[in-house]
C-alpha cells in the first residue's frame, strides 16, 4: 500500500497548487527522488512547466513534459496529464480532480487541496477512495 499525504493550502486557487507542487518537487529532487506530477490537462502541465523555471529564484529543477519531443530524456521530474501509465517514480504529485489508473505503482502519493469548496469537495472524494482501498493517509496544514 502507498503513504497517501494530502497537504492543506491555506491559500486559494489553481496557481497555489501548482506553485506548493514546484516546492515539492524541488525539496524531493534535492533528496535524490524522482517525480511525476500529474496535472489536470495539458495546458495545466505546461504552466508547471513554465512554474518550475520560475517560482523561487536560483531554483533548477530538471524536468520535461512527458510525450512532448522528449525522446528518450529521463529527467529527475516529469510532468503529464494522460491518463495513460507512467513510469514509476519515488513520488507522484497529483493535481487532477481524480486519482490517476497509475497511481497504484507509486510508493508515495501527494494531494494538494486548496482553500477552495470544489477543491475541498474534490480531495475528499479522494481521501474516502484511498481510505477504501487501505493506503495510510497523512494530512498536513500548511
């Protein structure tokens, strides 16, 4: 079974999501894991694309965008929206409104939920579907 982590935004709206997901992202580049972050629709893994070069200065955070020309690039963070399977990774951050077919083969699972009611009402249709299957669930305000 996966560690499941819903982190609590105190702040509203996609933008924090995305930006909390960067943060994440680094801190666990810079412990040496892998990442897949998977967004709720292309033009949402492109603005995590362009997040990632510019949410905090001096940040680098190797990444490119899964299916997109890469070729055979193996980046220390990948970025999609298909719902189709990805290679498993240390830690898979999601930001779509469902949990991914996916997301079994990941050890370690983040959920990011804004201040917002529909992102509310949405994760905790998520927190119910992991608590069903077994997983052990963490939550963190932050």
């Amino acid at each position: 079974m996966a560690r499941i982590d819903f982190y609590v935004l105190k702040q509203p709206g996609e933008l924090s999501r995305q930006t909390f997901a960067c943060r994440l992202a680094e801190k666990a580049y810079r412990l040496q894991h892998t990442v897949h972050i998977h967004a709720g629709s292309p033009t949402d893994a492109k603005r995590i694309d362009d997040l990632l070069w510019t949410f905090r200065d001096g940040s680098f955070v190797p990444h490119h965008i899964v299916g997109a020309g890469t070729g055979g690039l193996d980046s220390a963070v990948t970025i999609g929206s298909d719902r189709q399977s990805v290679d498993p990774r240390d830690l898979l951050i999601n930001l779509g409104d469902e949990i991914p077919v996916f997301a079994k083969s990941f050890a370690r699972v983040a959920e990011l939920v804004t201040s917002d009611d529909e992102s509310k009402i949405q994760s905790r249709k998520r927190f119910a579907d992991y608590r069903s299957q077994g997983h052990t669930i963490e939550t963190h305000n932050v």
